[in-house]
C-alpha cells in the first residue's frame, strides 16, 4: 500500500520544545538518529538564545569564521573577522592590504547615521496641497517622533528632517513622506518603523487620505561610508596590472552584467564583516545595490583612478546601515567576539571599517583578473573542498588536493579515484 504524501501543516510547531520540532521534521523527512542529533548539537550559539532569534528554531548553521590581517585603517591596525562559506575571500582582502599596508592603508570617513522610513499616503485629490499641509508640520512631526524614542534622543539621535514626495505611480499620485532620524549606534530599522507608524494615522487625518505602508527605507543614502586608498605602483606590480584593473573598473561602471558580478564581489568582503558582527547583510546588500543603480544605470559601487605620480587610487562609497546595539549584534556570542576583535566602539567606526574591507576585497579580485585570473587562487582551496567532497578526512585532504593541483584537474571523480589509490596503498 502507498504511504501518503506527509503534511507540512504541523499545528502548533512554534510551540514545540527544539528536540521535538526536531522529530516532527524527522518523521517528515525521513532523518536517521545521526542527523538528528547533529541538528541538536548547536554549537556555539545556545539553543534557548537561537529560539528566540527567529521562529520554528530546529538548530543553527555554522559558517567559518576568518580573520583578515594586515589592515591598516585610518592609522589604525585592525584585524576583521569575516563569516563566509567562500573561499578565497578572506585571503583577498589580506592579500590587498599587504600591499598597501606601506603606504599608510585605508582612509575612511561617512556622511552620517542618518535613517529614511518612508509613509506612503493615497487617495488624495490634491497630492501636491497635501504635500505642503504635511511639510507645515515639521515641528509636530518632529515632537511626535522624538517621543517615540526618549532613549535614542537622550544618547544624541532623533528627528533630523522631514522631506514630502509625491509620486506619480500606476495607481495615481501618492504622497511619501520620509522621516528622516539620526539612529546613532542602533542600526536603526526598530526605531523609524515605530515612529513612522505612530505618526501615519496623523499624516491621514491632515489630509483625509489613506495611508498605506510606513516602513523604513534600505536606500540608506544618508548613512553612506567612504573608504579610499591609493596602491603605488611598485607595489601592485607595475603599470600593466595597474591599467588592467582600470580597464576591467571602466568595464563594470558601464557594463550592469559585469557590474552585478564586480559589486558581488564587492559583497563579499561586506557581508562576511556584517554577519561576523550580527548585523542584517539583506539591509545592507539591498542598500548597495540600489545605490549602484543611482545614476539611472546599475554601476560599479567603486571608483579607480591613476595618480599624477602613476599609483592606483580606489575609493568607495556605500550605504551602510550597521548598528552595535539592537538585534543579534548583542546577542550572539560570536557577533560580540567579533565587535571585540574589531575594537570599533562606535557604528560610525564599524561602518567605515567594512567599507574599506569593500574597497580591499574589489582590489584584489579585479588584480586577479586582470592578470592570473581567478581560478589559480581559488584552486588551492576549492581542491581542498573536492577532496572532502570525495570523503578524505584529516591529512588525506592535503594529499589529494596536492595530487588534484599537480594534475591540473580538480574534479569529485579524479578526487575519489586519488583517495581509492591512497587508502589502498596504505593496507
Ligand atoms: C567571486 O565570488 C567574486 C568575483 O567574481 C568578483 C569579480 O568578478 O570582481 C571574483
């Protein structure tokens, strides 16, 4: 007889204990009592903390964490703990540090921590009359929303500004209002959506609209961080690198297909430095990618010049909405190693931190391009990883990867042949 098809309607699964959401999803998927107990053993991040995190909790994922050193940030040495499943891009950023280490490293700066939330507000007649009653009331918006935060008012943050759109779209115009809130050390998102939501019913009476959503926004063009730092020429390896990767910046700034790929790499460095300290990597990727796009074309994130003395000077500029208090940046253990590595005691210090890591990883995945191309560096791990892939444990990995990088041909079943020959000889 044939079993039916199991149900994903678990009633009551949030309210269950994690060992038995875990037999729930046991007996849905068939898990043995070995990937049982894996999914129960948590790690380093306790099970009660992890269940109150997200919802349905039934373990955690691990993802290494690397260090990248020889940073040298305004003057400051730091090492970055970076959390990726990718190889290579830790070393990248060591590896572009190094070579500008001498020259003094990365100068940084940022415009602010200033955050939108927007109020979307429909159904009036008179959208552009409407957008000056709501401007009118600048100083009432500005009392109703410091109320909404006594704590962020009394740390220095708070209202800055009101800016009123209106919005032609498929559904007629719309009035948006931004508010526009210093959000200091917090990332920020818990603090606008509050007060955009205590001040919509407002905006609605005062104009006899609607109003619709009232959410922040993660176009976070006024929290941007700017890292520069020019490489000399002698320590990039001279001018043919140099024009290489100045060509393949002027290829990306015009090209959206090369763009995405050079602005993820670009992300790369980014979000492993905005996981590592338990900040949101979709607010900040979401926020950079739509700043690529600013100009009415999607972009490169970086800029790459040649100096009048012929060195290669790179900058960046990038939304970056990170906060050290708020979600898991407090809460979870290693985010809070992380910070500690780090040793920024600010927002603004993090944010600047990551957009220089931004500017270092871009360095040296153009360098490679331009020159050995990627594969040569990524090989050495990614042989590694085969290998594991093809069930070598402790030092079989390193022998097979050797024999994969001396062949030239890092593939699962020249990998599996290697470790059959291997295990074979050694009986
Ligand atoms: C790979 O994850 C990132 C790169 O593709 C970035 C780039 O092409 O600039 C190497």
């Amino acid at each position: 007889m044939k079993h039916p098809a199991p149900s994903s309607r678990i009633g009551g699964f949030h309210k269950l204990a994690i060992p038995e959401r875990i037999q729930a999803v046991a007996g849905f998927a068939g898990l043995d009592a070995a990937e049982q107990a894996h999914l129960a053993n948590t790690g380093n991040l306790a099970p009660d903390l992890a269940d109150h995190l997200i919802e349905n909790v039934i373990g955690t994922m691990n993802i290494p964490v690397g260090i990248a050193t020889n940073m040298k940030i305004d003057g400051v040495d730091r090492l970055i703990p970076m959390a990726t499943e990718e190889s290579s891009v830790v070393a990248a950023v060591c590896n572009a540090a190094r070579q500008c280490y001498d020259n003094g490293g990365f100068v940084t700066s940022m415009s602010g921590t200033l955050m939108i939330a927007q109020v979307q507000l429909t159904g009036v007649p008179d959208p552009e009359h409407a957008r000056i009653r709501i401007l009118e009331r600048r100083a009432e918006i500005q009392v109703l929303c410091d109320a909404c935060d006594p704590v962020l008012v009394k740390l220095g943050g708070g209202f800055r500004d009101l800016e009123v759109r209106v919005l032609q779209t498929q559904s007629g115009a719309m009035v948006i209002s931004h508010l526009v809130v210093d959000t200091r050390d917090a990332m920020g998102a818990n603090a606008v959506n509050t007060m955009a939501e205590k001040l919509a019913p407002r905006i609605a009476e005062w104009t006899g609209g609607q109003t619709n959503l009232r959410i922040l926004s993660n176009l976070a063009d006024r929290r941007l961080a700017r890292a520069r730092c020019t490489w000399r020429l002698t320590d990039i390896g001279g001018e043919a690198v140099r024009d290489g990767m100045v060509s393949a910046y002027h290829f990306a700034d015009a090209d959206p297909y090369r763009a995405a790929t050079h602005n993820k790499g670009i992300m790369n460095g980014i979000s492993a430095v905005v996981l590592a300290t338990g900040n949101d990597t979709r607010a900040v990727e979401a926020g950079a990618h739509a700043y690529a796009a600013r100009r009415g074309h999607y972009g490169s994130l970086t800029r790459w010049e040649v100096t009048a003395g012929g060195d290669l000077a790179g900058s960046i500029e990038v939304p970056m909405a990170v906060g050290l208090v708020g979600g898991a940046t407090k809460l979870h253990p290693t985010a809070k190693l992380g910070l500690k590595i780090l040793g920024v005691h600010s927002a603004e210090e993090l944010a600047r931190v990551i957009a220089a890591v931004g500017l270092a990883q871009n360095f040296s995945a153009m360098k490679a391009l331009a020159t050995t191309g990627i594969q040569k560096g990524h090989m050495a791990l990614h042989a590694q990883n085969i290998a594991m892939m093809a069930g070598a444990e402790g030092e079989e990995v390193q022998q097979v990867a050797r024999v994969l990088i001396d062949l030239g041909t890092v593939r699962l079943d020249v990998a599996q042949a290697e470790l059959q020959r291997l295990r074979s000889g050694r009986r």
